[in-house]
C-alpha cells in the first residue's frame, strides 16, 4: 500500500545544532531524511513507519571534502556525485571513487548521500567495501558529543548498528597511506548500471619481497551486514603466493562469509561467485608483482 503524504511531517533543519537539538529532546520521533533516495522508496511502499522527518540536506556543516596531509575526511551528507568527481579521492581512494559511480543512476548520485547508505544498512551497499579496505573511521555526532570508531565496529547485524537515536553520521575519516597498495574491486549484478550486488568483493594489498605484507578484503551481499574478510586475510597475510595459498585462501573464504538465498542469488552461488573473484584479485596481484608493477 502506497505511502499517505498526509500523516508524515516533513521539516528542514536550520542547521546541525538545531537537528541535534531536536534529536536529543525527542529521541526516535525524528528520522532524520539526507538525499531521500532509500526513504522516499520506503514511503511510496508504505514501509516508512516515522511520521517525523527532518531533513538534513539543507546543512552545509556535513557536506565537505577536506584533504589533509594525512587523512581525507567526507562530510555524511556528501553526495555520491560529489565524492565521485573529487580528484583527491580519485587519486588516494579509487575503490571508493569506482564505487560512487555505481550508486543508481548519475540523478541518484546528486542526491544520495555517504551517511545514507552507510546508515541504511544494506548488505548490498556498494560504499561500506571500499570503506573497509581503506580503514576508514567514522565519526558520530550528538548534543553529549562526538565519537570517532573504526567504520568497521558500525554495523552490529541486519539494518543494526551503534547509532544513537541522538545520533547523526557526521564525517569518515580515511588515512592517505593507499597510494601504493595494489587494489582491486568487483560486483556482480544482473547488469552493468542500476543493478543491487549479488556479490562484491574490494581488495588492497602490498607485496614485499615476495610476501604478502598488508592485506585487506571486504564484501557486499555475503553476511547481514558489510564484511571485512578477517580469515581470509589472515590465510594470506605473510605468505607468498602459490595454488596451495589460494585453495587455503578459498577455504578460509567460504567459511567466513555467511550469504543468503534470496530472490537475487542463491547463497551456494554467492559463496563460488565471491571465491571466484578471490582468486581474480590474487591472479592480479601475482601478474603484477611478476612483472614488477609491485614491489
Ligand atoms: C533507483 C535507485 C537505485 C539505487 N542504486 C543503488 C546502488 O546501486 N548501490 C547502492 O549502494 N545504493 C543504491 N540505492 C540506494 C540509495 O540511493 C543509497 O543507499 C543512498 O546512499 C542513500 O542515501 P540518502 O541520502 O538518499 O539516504 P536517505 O534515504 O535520506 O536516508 C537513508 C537512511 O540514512 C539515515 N541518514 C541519512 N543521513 C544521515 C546522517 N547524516 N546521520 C544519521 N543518519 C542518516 C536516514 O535516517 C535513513 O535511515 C539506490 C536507490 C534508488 C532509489
């Protein structure tokens, strides 16, 4: 059943401190509503049970890029399109920059915000991967406060994460020290554009002197939430490439990720799809140190 305009209220905050303000005198009352693009689907299904909106595109103190020698932090309310056409996060964080560039269509990425999607809660959200690999920090702000966590401590399960209902998304916080990592990230979708991952696998990784010495794996569509592939990293840290270290690699894979059957995929099918582009990346990775594109 669609949605009925007339039982939701919708205002704008005047600025952060007004929607902070109001999120700490009534908490839970007002959903606060970024670009719209996952809570106006919400409402015209009839799913969005708030009735109070605030919308936070209106305050300027959350949408910034800021490069600093040792780390670039984004505003939540940054747009996809923002992000995707920054030259600093082209250059330092690509992953993240090719995973804008996934979101939706080009009007879905003018609206659609970092803070969106990572709150939304998907696992199919085609931020959080890149996010992972970079070690990204995020940090939330509330009238009591502001904390800064590893983005990889945020999703607690299905939509679940330590968000305070006083809370908002204010910035992540990436450290510039990706530049020269090897990379790599991949979805599948039923096609190119406008598709929600059935699989997405992102990757970095340093190679010394024929070892693995950093490595960093995360996942979309394979678990309740965004997935950072610690067994799978730890059967390939130290070691040096060989078939023996990928089949190991490919066993530690399966048995971390917990996928779902679902109207998109089969979870059989996610776990080889999701084992398959393991073993692209590492190919990638042993070609390119072969040839000496890595040290
Ligand atoms: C046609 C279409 C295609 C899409 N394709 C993709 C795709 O390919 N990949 C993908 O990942 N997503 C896709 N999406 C989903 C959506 O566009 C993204 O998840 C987007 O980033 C959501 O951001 P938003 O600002 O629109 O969020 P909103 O809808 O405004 O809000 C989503 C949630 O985030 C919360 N929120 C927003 N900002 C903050 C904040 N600063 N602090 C705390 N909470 C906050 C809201 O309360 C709400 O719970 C698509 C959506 C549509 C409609």
């Amino acid at each position: 059943m669609r949605g009925n305009p007339e039982t939701h209220e919708l205002i704008a905050a005047t600025s952060l401190t007004d929607a902070l303000t109001r999120l700490a005198d009534a908490p839970g009352i007002w959903m606060p509503i970024a670009g719209g693009t996952e809570l106006m689907v919400a409402h015209a299904a009839g799913r969005l049970s708030a009735q109070k909106l605030i919308s936070l595109s209106t305050i300027r103190e959350l949408n910034f890029i800021q490069v600093g020698a040792q780390s670039v932090s984004i505003g939540g309310g940054t747009t996809f399109g923002q992000i995707r056409r920054h030259a600093t996060i082209a250059s330092d964080f690509p992953l993240l920059a090719q995973a804008a560039g996934w979101i939706g269509s080009i009007a879905n990425q003018n609206r659609a915000t970092l803070a969106g999607n990572i709150v939304n809660g998907s696992p199919a959200a085609d931020a959080p991967p890149a996010l992972l690999v970079y070690d990204a920090e995020i940090e939330l702000i509330s009238q009591r406060g502001s904390r800064r966590i590893p983005y990889a401590e945020f999703h607690l399960g299905y939509k679940q994460s330590v968000l305070e209902r006083d809370e908002l998304v204010f910035a992540l916080h990436l450290p510039r020290r990706f530049e020269n990592h090897a990379r790599y990230l991949r979805k599948v979708g039923t096609r190119n554009a406008m598709a929600i991952t059935k699989v997405a696998i992102a990757a970095t990784a340093v190679i010394t002197e024929g070892r693995i010495t950093e490595i960093r794996l995360a996942a979309a569509s394979l678990a309740d939430r965004p997935l950072r592939l610690i067994a799978t990293e730890s059967a390939l840290l130290y070691r040096t490439l060989s078939p023996e270290i990928q089949t190991a690699a490919r066993a530690a894979l399966f048995s971390e990720v917990r996928p779902i059957d679902d109207i998109r995929s089969t979870a059989l099918y996610r776990r080889h799809v999701a084992a398959n582009l393991l073993d692209e990346f590492l190919n990638m990775l042993e070609q390119k140190h072969a040839t000496g594109m890595i040290a």
